[in-house]
C-alpha cells in the first residue's frame, strides 16, 4: 500500500520522513493528533521487513497514544517515531544525534521516548541536540523505568473491576493468574501480594516465574495452562493478542485486567468476552501509568504526582465499566468513545502550525 493510502487508512494530516546519508538514519515521525498537546510517545528503533511495514507500525501506534493520553487526561497527543535498523553497520551514537536533530526541527510537536530497541543510553544521546525527550537519566531530570507506575495502575484498574463486578473494596483473597511477569508484571505481583492477593503465574523466562514464587509465594504453571487457571482475574502482561478466539473460550475468570498492550486479536474478541459475562479492562485505559509517569517529565519530574495522577486509573477503569452495562456494549467500544468525547472538545486540525516550544 502507498503511504497516502496508509495515511487515508489511520487519518492522519502529516508524516515526518527524514534520511540521512551520513549515519543511514532513516526514519519516520508520525503524529496522529495534537488537539490536547504535543504529541507524546517513544521511539521504535527495529528491523523491519520493507518501508511499508515501519511506517505502519509508525501510524498504529502513535494512534493508540493519542486514545492512551486522551483517556488519562494528559495534555498530550498521541505520537511515534520509528527507526529502520540500518542493514550496514553503523555508529549508534551518530545515528541518535541525528534523529535528535530531526526531532528538534519538528520544534516541540513530537516528544520522544523510550520504545522496543531503544534505552535510556540512546535518549542521553538524543538530549544533546534536542529538548524534546524523555526517558533520560535521572541525574537530568528523568523520569527512570516507568514499569512501577505502569504496574500501580493496572492494580487500580483491577480494583475497580473487581469492586464492579465482585462487589468487593479489597483484593485480600482475590485470586490473580498473570500471564508474564517481566518488567510490570514483576511489580504487579508485588502490589497485588501487598494488597492479599493470591497469585497463579507463568513466563516463558522460568528464572521470571520461579522469582513470583519465591518473593510473592505465586504458584507456576505453565504456558498454555495459564489461560485455563480458574480464578477471579486473568492479567495478560506479555505479549499482544492474548485475547484471541482460542484463548478466549478458555479463560475461567471473571475479569481480565493487564498490562500488555493490543491485548485483542481484533476488537471482535472484545465483544467475545462481554458474551462470555468477562468485564474486560481496555488496555489501554488500564496500561497509561508508564505513560502518566513520563509525561511528569517533561514539565519537571514529581514522582508523587505521578503516583496521584496513576491511582486515578480506578476512576476511568469503573467509569468505563458503568458506561458498558449502561448500554450493554463491549468495554473497548466504550472506551473508545469516551476518548471521541473528549477529543471533540477541542476541535483543532492535526494539520496546525508547529507550536514554538
Ligand atoms: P517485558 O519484556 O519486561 O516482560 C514481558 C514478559 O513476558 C517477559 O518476562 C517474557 O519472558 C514474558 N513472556 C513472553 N511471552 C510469554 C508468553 N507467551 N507467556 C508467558 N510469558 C511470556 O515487558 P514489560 O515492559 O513488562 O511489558 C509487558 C507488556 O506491557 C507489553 O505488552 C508492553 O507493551 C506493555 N506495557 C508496558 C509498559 C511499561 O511500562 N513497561 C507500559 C505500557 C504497556
């Protein structure tokens, strides 16, 4: 497909290309929707098979960071850049600069961050050419790994779910079944074991499942079974599309709340779980606490008000869950909805001028 025809695809106004012969910097910058700020997001920096296929990924995702911004009401669009892994060899530190000069011509429209293939050792180098970046160390005002906020959230989004559906204030003798316990999933057992939680785990990383065991007293089992686990609430915070048409009919929980993104196959198995009688947490309202965190960043780190504004999760996850029976629609639909709310409110054309940072 040609790149008007993918742009017409995810409406967007404008996508920024950039290609320099010196470094093999080539790379792209897709900015969805400025309507509530510049647009926030981070930097994939991966191998892709053709042009095609970086630029669509480009273009998904910085669309699913304007509805994640949206719906944790921070005052940022949605935005991602994509760096094609050069097929020569190359200097990472000169290919950074140069994606940081690009960057600093955008003049504030698109903030960086960290992304797949991307480290904080890359967004140092980004920050001596731009402003325009997050993630940096915390000796400069960085905001360090965003998986603990990330994890806060989700254990909010479950409480709300689990007062919604079960009835209950507490999650003391709520029984979890997390599915990959990497980075946020790590810390999720440690909130939710903080809060009585009992916990069933699996990872393809058995050093990552025997560690849940060990600090949080989490039962393993593996891969496949974890779908089955019968159990209050299954946290898929792995891979995406974890929710699928074989998964789905196995699942013997009553909620499914995690942190993994695109957790949907396709948004009908949305619409799946809501027959089965499931209240799922749409990903990406429940996931915003890593995103919430370094926005903090770039007007002067606070990791108290980054907290204040994660443990905010609970409201838009039970809001969105109210909404659903009210209307007996598939949680995702809602969600999805109350972010045209909210962007209808400030009815600005992608295609405005740069704002001078
Ligand atoms: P991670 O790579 O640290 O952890 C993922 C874990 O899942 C790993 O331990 C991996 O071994 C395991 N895994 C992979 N496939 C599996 C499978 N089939 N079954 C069980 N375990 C499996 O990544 P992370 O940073 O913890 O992110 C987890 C998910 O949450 C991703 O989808 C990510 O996009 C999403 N997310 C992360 C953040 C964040 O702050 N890190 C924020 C928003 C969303």
């Amino acid at each position: 497909m040609g790149a008007f025809e993918l742009m017409s695809q995810y409406d967007y106004g404008a996508v920024h290309l950039r290609r320099d012969r010196a470094t093999g910097l080539q790379a792209i910058v897709a900015i969805h929707d400025r309507r509530l700020g510049p647009a926030l997001g981070g930097c994939r920096f991966i191998s892709y098979a053709n042009e095609e296929a970086a630029l669509t990924d480009a273009l998904r995702l910085a669309r699913g960071m304007t509805y994640k911004a949206a719906l944790a009401g921070i005052a940022h669009g949605g935005g991602k850049s994509v760096i094609m892994l050069p097929q020569r060899q190359f200097d990472r530190a000169a290919l950074f600069r140069a994606f940081g000069r690009f960057i600093d011509d955008l003049n504030g429209q698109y903030i960086t961050a960290e992304d797949s293939g991307t480290g904080l050792g890359d967004m140092e180098v980004i920050r001596t050419v731009t402003k325009h970046v997050t993630g940096v160390d915390v000796s400069h005002g960085g905001s360090g790994d965003p998986s603990p906020f990330t994890a806060l959230g989700v254990r909010r989004g479950i409480e709300a779910c689990v007062k919604f559906a079960l009835g209950k204030d507490s999650l003391k003798g709520i029984h979890v079944a997390v599915q990959g316990v990497g980075h946020v999933g790590y810390y999720l057992c440690k909130e939710l074991a903080a809060a009585g939680a009992s916990l069933t785990v699996a990872d393809v990383d058995p050093l990552k499942a025997e560690r849940a065991q060990r600090e949080f007293g989490a039962k393993t089992v593996n891969l496949d079974a974890i779908y089955s686990v019968e159990c209050d609430v299954f946290a898929p915070c792995a891979l995406g599309s974890a929710l699928n048409a074989d998964t789905i009919p196995k699942l013997r929980c009553k909620i499914v709340a995690g942190a993994a993104n695109n957790q949907l196959a396709v948004p009908e198995n949305g619409n799946d779980l809501l027959s089965r009688g499931i209240l799922y947490a749409p990903d990406y309202a429940i996931n915003a606490g890593g995103l919430v965190n370094v926005a903090q960043e770039v007007v002067g780190y606070d990791a108290n008000i980054s907290r204040t504004r994660t443990m905010k999760i609970y409201d838009t996850i039970f809001e969105i869950a109210e909404r659903a029976k009210r209307t007996s629609s598939p949680t995702h639909r809602v969600a999805d909805a109350m972010v045209e709310e909210i962007l209808a409110t400030v009815p600005v054309s992608t295609s405005t001028p740069p704002q001078k940072a």
